[in-house]
C-alpha cells in the first residue's frame, strides 16, 4: 500500500520518472488512491498536515534558506569588492581622491601613495608618514619636483619633499623616486596641499614664497611659466 509520504513526494516533484508512471497508472484503477492524492493537494493550511509534511516543509524552507544565504551572500560581497577596486584604480585620477587636483598648468604627472594594498591615487586612508611617487601619464620625459604646504596663508610651512636635480629625469619606463612628505614644525601633520613641479628642462629654483605664491593665486599669476605644475589640495 502506497503511504502518504510517497504521494506527496509524488506532489513534490520528487519522484523518478518511473516512478511517476507507475503511479499514475495505479490513480487511474484506484479511485481510493485517487482521492487520497487529491486530500493530500488540498491540505494548504500547514496547521491541517500532519507531523512529517510540516517537518519536510520546515526541512525544505531552512535548506533554501541556506542555499539563498551560501550563494547570495558571496556573490554580493564579490560585488562590494569589484566595485571598490574599480572605483580607485579605473576612475580617473583626483575623483575618488581625498586630495583632488584644484588647479595647474599641466596634467602629466601623477602623485600615488604607499597604502597596504599597494601604489595608489591619494585618498583618504593617505597618511603623513605614508611613501609617496611620482607617475608619468604621457610619452614625455620630465625633471620633476614635488613641494608639501602645511597650514594656510603667507605663514604657511613649505617643505620641498622631492628636489630637482640636472641629471635626474622619469619617463613612463624609468625607475621612480619614492619620498616622503613630511612637516619640520609638526611632525605626523598631514599636508594641506602637494605641489608637483615638472618640465623637459631642469626646473629653476623654487622658493618656499614662489609655491606659495602658486597655491594662493591657483595659477592666476601673471606673465608666463617656464615650468609646468599640478596643486593637490586635501578635501575639506
């Protein structure tokens, strides 16, 4: 005699298909059978089943359950991850920057910092005793100089964190220099604004009033420059 459990396994779908016509045939000579089916059918109340449907139910629903949280729940924070990733290394340089380029002449030369994940655009996890470089992002050759501002105003600190020099020159292919940033009057401060000179010829002497000059005009000195430069300014 067929059990109620096998016919609902037959309701479920779970049935081999052998068995499913071996089944069908018996409903088709078996109107008692037949009417069991249909009472088993027609049990959608879980309250009106009985003991082993509402543990299958309740067995099916927690293995769902598990199924929707083992599947879903990586690929969501697959997702989390990709997006981070091509939110700083695709998007293109000062916009998902903490400092972001406020104003220049030239925009060939890019600043990366040292973070745990390795050289990337400054953000905000860019601290004061992080590594910073330098990436050329044209097929020039440049001399290339790099000045930290710390405070506001005339009385601003002016800290030349990379120099010049006659026999130094970066392309795309050539080895990088590495070189912090770092304040003589607050040691472990953050910078307000990362200035980086460049240009084909060895650039001329910078004075600590000449950057200054550049960050508070924003480049709207008068007369020509015989160098090109780029203002990183930290976000506020």
């Amino acid at each position: 005699m067929l059990t109620d459990l096998h016919l609902q396994k037959y309701l479920d779908g779970e049935l081999s298909e052998a068995d499913e016509k071996e089944l069908e045939a018996q409903l088709e000579k078996n109107p008692e059978l037949m009417a069991r089916l249909e009472a088993l059918e027609n049990q959608s109340q879980v309250l009106g089943q009985h003991a082993w449907q509402r543990f299958r139910k309740a067995r099916h629903a927690r293995k769902g359950s598990r199924t929707r949280y083992t599947t879903m729940l990586p690929a969501l924070l697959f997702l989390i991850v990709v997006l981070m990733v091509a939110n700083h290394w695709f998007a293109k340089p000062g916009e998902n920057s903490t400092f972001t380029m406020s104003s220049g002449t030239g925009n060939s030369v890019e600043l990366l910092y040292d973070s745990p994940a390795g050289w990337r655009y400054l953000d905000k996890d860019y601290g004061a005793g992080d590594s910073l470089t330098i990436s050329v992002r044209d097929a020039g050759r440049y001399h290339v100089a790099v000045a930290a501002v710390y405070g506001e105003g005339p009385e601003a600190e002016v800290v030349v964190s990379w120099p010049d020099a006659a026999e130094r020159s970066y392309d795309q292919k050539s080895a990088k220099p590495v070189f912090r940033a770092g304040s003589l009057a607050s040691p472990g401060a953050a910078p307000s604004q990362i200035v980086v000179f460049y240009d084909d010829a060895p650039l001329p002497e910078l004075p600590a009033s000449r950057v200054l000059e550049l960050v508070s005009t924003r480049g709207n000195e008068r007369g020509g420059l015989d160098f090109r430069y780029q203002i990183f300014s930290a976000g506020r």
